[in-house]
C-alpha cells in the first residue's frame, strides 16, 4: 500500500489497521510476535475469518473490529500484524468511522 493512502483506501493485501471501516476483508496471515499471535488467535481473529473494522479512534488508537461474530478492541499495531484481503462483500451503512 501506498505510504501517502490513509486508512480507508482499498488494497490488495494489507494489515487490518489499513482496511477502511465497513469493508469487510479476510484474514490471510497472522505476523508479529508469538504473544500478539496467541492473543489474535484466542480472539478469534484466524486465517480466512472475515474480519470488519467497525471504527477507529483519532490519533492511531485502538480499533473496533468484528472477527467472525466477536466484537473486540485491539490495538492499532496488533491490527497492523494481521494481513487481510479485501472481499468484494456489500459495506454496512451502519458503521461508524470514528468513535
């Protein structure tokens, strides 16, 4: 992804903390260390789960995230440790982009 996109903008593959809110993308890869893996994992957050970004708070905080059928809150730098692919699934128009 380019480093001038911000979040919001569509990629190939990229990290879950780059995916626009509403979009839904699956889980290719898990990366990082072996905690934030173990933590994703008992999360629920797993290769080809489809995960959504349900909002982001300002400043690079934590993000709001649906994995499957599991709310949760992960941080913006564990987000960016999980690669996804955008699906071609309709966006939710009830998702707020900013909490």
């Amino acid at each position: 992804m380019d480093p001038n996109e911000g979040p919001g903008s569509v990629c190939e593959m990229c990290g879950l903390n780059e995916i626009a809110c509403g979009l839904p993308a699956r889980v290719v890869r898990l990366s990082g260390t072996p905690r934030i893996v173990r933590r994703l994992l008992a999360l629920g957050v797993r290769p080809s789960t489809t995960c959504e970004v349900l909002g982001r708070t300002p400043g690079g905080g934590p993000i709001h995230l649906r994995a499957g059928s599991v709310h949760l809150m992960v941080r913006a730098s564990e987000a960016a440790e999980v690669l996804v692919q955008p699906t071609t699934e309709e966006r939710d128009e009830h998702v707020l982009p900013v909490l």
